[in-house]
C-alpha cells in the first residue's frame, strides 16, 4: 500500500477467509491464526521430517525417468531394476493418493457444506445417503466399481475417491452447523449474497482447518487401499506398477528373493508413516482445541 | 432403553433393504455373467442354467424374489459351486473368520489398552515417546507387507510357524499376529489421548486429593471413562475383523468370508457376493448397537436418544 491507495474498509464486509470474528474482535492480527499454526507446525519434529521425507519422495518420484540406472538394490525375477520399480511404483502410488483424495474432497466438502446449510429434511437425506453408504463394505463397492468399469488407472482413483468423501462430508456438516449460526453469516445474507455464494465464500473458508488436517489423514489411507487392491490384483495393472504390486509380486518368490517384498514395502510404509506424522503435527497446529497429545 | 434398542432395530429394515437394492443392482449392471467360461458353453444348456437360477425373468421379477428370499435369510446356491447353499458357504466360513478376528481382536485389546495407558501415565517422556512411535509405526505399516515379512522371518527363516493354511494352533500364529498389530496400534494411540483427557478432569483430582493411590486413581477412576473411544472403535473394528481381513486370508490360504467374498466377487458369482454383503451389513449395524449399549453402562452422562 506504498502509494497511498486506502484498503477498503472491512466494516460492512465479513473476510470470508478470515479467521473466526471472535478472534479478529480481540484485536490479534489477521493472519494469526495461520500464523501460529505454522509455528506450531514448525516446532514440531515428526512432523517437519515427515514433510522433508515426502518432498523428497514427490522429487525423486518426478525425476524417475532421469534417474541413472545402476542396480542399486538389485533386479526381479525379469531382469528389471527394483530400484527403479519401486520408484516407478511410487509415482503411481503417489499420484493415485492425491488424484482421489482430490475427488473426496470435492464431493465430501461439497456434499457436507450443503447438507449442513440447508438443514431439514435435504440435510436428513443427504446424511441417511451417507450413513447407508458408511455401512456398505468399501471393498466390495470399489470393487464392483472395478469390475464394471474397467481396471483402468482413471476407474481407480474414481472409485477410491467415491468411496473417502464420506468422513470428509461429515465432518464438513458438523462443521457448517454451527458456523451457519454466526453473526457473519447472517450479515452476508443480510448484504444479498446468495446461498451458493454464502456457503462457498464465506463458510467453507472458514472450515478449512478440519479438512486440511483430514485431507493430510486421507492421502496415507487412499495410498493404503490402493496398495491393498493392487496386492489383490484388482489395482493398478501390469505392465504399469504400483508399490502394492510390487509387494505382492515380491510376495510370490519370497523364498528366493525376500528383497522384491521388502524395498517397495519400506517405501510404502515410510510414505504411511510420514503422512500420519504431518497429519498428527497439522492436527495439533490447526486445531488447539483438539490438542489432546499436547495439552 | 427397550424402546431405544427397538427403534434401532426397526431402523434396521430400511438400510439394509437399500444396501439389498444398490448392491443387487450393482452386481447385475456389471458386465460378464457367472456362466462365462473359457469354454463356450452350448446355448441350450447356457439358456437351461440361466432358466434354473431364474436369470430368464425380467429384472423386476428377479429383483422381488431376491427381497423375498433374503429376508427370509435364503439367498440360493451359489453360481460357482452349485450345490452348495450361500447359507452354508456363510456358515462354514464365519467360525473361521470369527476365530481368527476373535484372536486378533482380544490380542489388540490386551497389548494395546495397556500400552496406552503406560504411555499416557509417562506422557512426554521416553517411555511414552518410544510407545507411540512404536504404535505410529505399527499403524503405518500395512498388513500386507507386515504378514511376507513375519513369513520370511518366523516360518521360512526360524521355522517356527507354518507360513499358511488353517490347521493346528500353530498356523494360528502368523495370521493373528498380522491382522492385530495394527488395532494393538491403534487402540494403544485412543487408550492414550482418552486417558490423558480424563486424567485432567476435576474428579481425577479429587480422587488424589482424597489420598488414593496413583494405580487406583488411574485403573479404577481413569480407566473406566479414559477407555470410551477405545468401546467406540472396537464396533467398527470388530466387524471389519470379522469379515475377516481379506487379505490376511489370502496371504496366509485361510478359509475365511473375506477370502470367499473377493473370490465371489471374481466369479460374478451373484448370490454368494450378496448374501455376504448383506450379512456384513447387519453384523456391523448389530455391532455398532452393542456399542452404543455399551456406552451408556460405562458414562452413565451418556443418554440414549
């Protein structure tokens, strides 16, 4: 603001990605919120290493097709290099976790923004919807979805994506319940902002910590049930790999060759692992209230 | 309570009759029928087949008779082995799973409700630290890696197990051990943040303020509330043991309902793959009504509405 250009005055305009007025009322800076959980975040160990570990893992994983080739941990049963295996894997297993956590996120945010605003009988429907949903073994549903539709690569991160919307609905509804009830809310409605424009603009800013630090927590479990389907045969399909492939190959001749189980199964554990560090840290950060390990 | 336990149960009926019906309809859309061989099958014996299981009939008609007989717990022979009955399928398989669930679950319960407990009773110490990222590590690794490895080193490398099959206490080793560790994990990480939140309520204090000692204020005043989400988690938990981890059964060739469901589900094999999803369905509902019971008998603040 070096050339003396005011900001437009904050007093008939609620910061939609602000933090919580009650926060911004007791004249802390903004951004303190984000602030300190990243200063949280930072202070904390596990966390930070678990972060450090999977940049190095989405780097290595992107660079893989100019990585030297040189045998470092052997070769399978064709010939082929296991390092770069299970490189390779990661990059599938990787992407897979994310491409599907993005599909639950979008449906599960959306689907439990809306349900928690409209309230009533949609609200009533849409969480029977989910409840129903909830009872139904994944499994089986992921691999009807598989059956049906083909083993493609696009199939598997749909139908992995369709069935980890759910926790993330809920817990987007809890959230909006009691955030609709806010003076902020209600001095958008009383400017003329539409539902559609209230629920995305000013609420599901507003719930982003929960679902930061779940989205974190779905990764690792959509990376887990893809490994988990590959092992069984119904992911990822051959030529193309992922680490539960690799393992479950690796399984096969173990006897022989117990490393074709072990690398991929370090690899996928390491990245689980990591994960669930950076999940525990964001929650702890993000979420004082909620800091039971902490306190 | 009665009246709560019977609403519950009449709300039941409507859930799994929408699970009978996605699932019916699922199954049917997909493409492939169970009679598909590698062999072509001559097209009067295909069309006697498709007329004995009543697959000629019109997709309403099929739909009915599947409600009808499902509730009354028939769900017909199974397509892939004809003369045998989904019920007896179920019933040859759900003492296996319940058997090795049962095992893996009083495992999780027994190492990992104390570990938590130790952990929350040193919290931010070494011994809890160490705990934790044992358990952190437990959770991580999944069981299909955690059960080749355990093969390589207790059966293939210091024969001491058999590394399959379900015969003898002895083969009951690997598969247990493989499907508990990660609820010993898990129920050890929930026994520690429940505890660590009940240790800092007002009656714990009063407990030590009255002069009991530290083990009692902890296992008999703590325990008891510290151990909800512990009950919470075991509904859920339970029912996905039960099913029987499909993949520990299929690493370690246990005859379990996970290892017939994924097979069923490769066969198209239609009655097999819904009586078992049905079942399931209501073991987790009845399960997750246990649960709820249970809550109101350990924190009686617990009101059931």
């Amino acid at each position: 603001m070096s050339i003396g250009i005011a900001p437009p005055a904050h007093v008939f305009e609620p910061d939609p990605a602000g933090p919580e007025p009650d926060l911004a009322l007791a004249g802390a800076r903004p951004a303190s919120l984000w602030g300190d959980a990243w200063r949280r975040l930072r202070r904390n160990r596990a966390a930070v290493a678990g972060a450090a570990f999977l940049a190095w893992m989405s780097f290595t994983a992107a660079l893989a097709p100019w990585l030297p080739v040189a045998h470092w941990l052997g070769t399978d049963e064709l010939g082929r290099d296991a390092f770069a295996r299970v490189i390779y894997g990661g990059r599938i297993s990787l992407l897979v976790g994310m491409v599907a956590t993005f599909v639950s996120l979008l449906i599960g945010v959306t689907w439990g923004a809306v349900a928690g605003y409209r309230g009533g009988r949609l609200d009533e429907f849409m969480m029977r919807v989910v409840d129903i949903l909830y009872s139904l073994p994944y499994i089986f549903l992921v691999i009807l979805l598989l059956v049906f539709f083909s083993r493609s690569i696009v199939m598997l991160f749909v139908a992995l994506g369709l069935v980890q919307w759910l926790t993330m609905a809920r817990i987007v509804r809890g959230q909006v319940l009691s955030l609709k009830q806010q003076t902020f809310v209600e001095a958008a409605r009383a400017l003329g902002a539409g539902d559609g424009r209230i629920i995305f603009r000013h609420i599901v800013p507003n719930t982003l910590g929960p679902v930061i630090v779940y989205t974190t927590l779905t990764v690792p479990a959509v990376i887990l049930q893809e490994a988990f389907l590959s092992f069984l045969g119904l992911g990822v399909q051959p030529p193309a790999a992922s680490w539960g492939t690799l393992v479950s190959d690796g399984a096969r001749l173990l006897a022989l060759f117990p490393w074709l189980v072990i690398f991929p199964g370090i690899a996928l554990s390491m990245t689980l692992l990591c994960f669930n560090f950076l999940g525990d840290g964001l929650r702890d950060a993000l979420d004082p209230q909620d800091r039971r390990d902490v306190a | 309570m009665v009246t709560f336990v019977l609403r519950r149960v009449l709300f039941m009926v409507p859930t799994l009759w929408a699970i009978a019906t996605l699932a019916f309809f699922l199954v049917r859309a997909a493409p492939g029928g169970p009679f598909q061989a590698e062999k072509e099958i001559p097209a009067a014996v295909k069309a006697q087949l498709m007329h004995r299981y009543g697959l000629d009939q019109p997709l309403h008609v099929q739909y009915l008779r599947f409600l009808g007989s499902a509730a009354r717990l028939d769900f017909g022979p199974s397509y892939k082995f004809p003369s045998r009955q989904v019920r007896e399928i179920i019933a040859g398989a759900l003492p296996v799973s319940l058997e090795l669930g049962g095992w893996a679950l009083l495992l999780a319960i027994a190492a990992g409700v104390p570990i938590g407990i130790f952990a929350a009773v040193r919290q931010n110490r070494t011994g809890d630290f160490a705990a934790m990222g044992v358990a952190l590590a437990g959770v991580s690794i999944p069981n299909f890696v955690l059960g080749p490895v355990l093969v390589l080193a207790l059966s293939l490398t210091l024969y001491l197990f058999p590394p399959a099959l379900w015969e003898g206490p002895q083969s009951r080793v690997l598969p247990v051990l493989t499907l508990a560790t990660a609820y010993v994990a898990y129920i050890a990480r929930l026994t520690r943040a429940g505890m660590l939140e009940v240790l800092r309520q007002d009656f714990t204090r009063t407990a030590r303020a009255k002069g009991l000692s530290e083990r009692t204020v902890v296992l008999k005043h703590a325990l008891k509330l510290g151990i909800l989400p512990v009950v919470s988690f075991i509904g859920p938990a339970a029912a996905r043991v039960m099913m029987g981890s499909i993949v520990v059964e299929s690493i370690f060739s246990v005859p379990g309902m996970g290892r017939y469901l994924v097979n069923a589900a490769f066969n198209r094999d239609y009655t097999l793959v819904l009586g078992e999803v049905l079942f399931y369905a209501a073991l987790l509902m009845a399960l997750n009504l246990l649960v709820d019971v249970a809550y109101t008998w350990l924190d009686p603040r617990v009101e059931l509405a």
